[in-house]
C-alpha cells in the first residue's frame, strides 16, 4: 500500500526540516530519513498505530474518523497523524507535541 503526504503534511515537513537544519544539516537529513522510514512502516503495516483519543474524535467526530497517531523515534516531539483509506495511506499532518492539537485541527478542518 502507498503512503502518500497530503499538502499540509508536505508543508509540515518543509517547515520541519527547515528548523532542524539551522541547528544542523545532518539534523534536517536525519528527519527525511525517518520519515521515509516510517512511510515504508506504514505501507507495511498500516493500522500499527493507534487511533487517535476520544477527545479529539469529540471535537471533531467525522472528520477525523479513523485516523491514527505516531509518535516518532529519534524526533519523539513531532507527532504523525494519518489515515487508511481502501488503497492508500495519508499522512495528514505532522506537528510537534507541545502544539495545542485541538485548536490546529480546528484550523486545519475548517479550511
């Protein structure tokens, strides 16, 4: 199975990597390298991860039905969020734990 970034994850990742790379550029490689890593993951083993909380499922009940959360190895504060669709995998978003999630899938959905 294929897993795709939707726009927002390629942002994400862009804004990510561009961080990391001011404290170093093997940093910012590092990233695209576990993530890479994690994608084959996830072609692999899609559901491996868990669904995402009821509190967030609360707040947003249909759009975020069914979608999964991992947490990163060697970046543990960033957060992947995606979804199993019937032939594919999305990766939707890629945040930093320490964000407020509820108030980013908020804008996020609402876009």
């Amino acid at each position: 199975m294929k897993c795709n970034l939707s726009h927002k994850a390629e942002q994400d990742v862009l804004d990510i990597s561009a961080n990391l790379k001011l404290k170093s550029r093997e940093l910012g490689e590092s990233f695209f390298d576990e993530l890479d890593d994690v994608r084959d993951t996830f072609s692999k083993f899609p559901e491996i991860a868990p669904v995402i909380s009821k509190r967030l499922q609360d707040a947003f009940p249909q759009q975020l039905k069914g979608m999964r959360y991992w947490r990163m190895s060697k970046f543990d504060k960033y957060v992947i969020f995606y979804r199993v669709k019937k032939d594919k995998i999305v990766i939707d978003r890629i945040i930093h734990s320490r964000r407020n999630m509820l108030a980013i899938f908020d804008d996020w959905l609402r876009e």
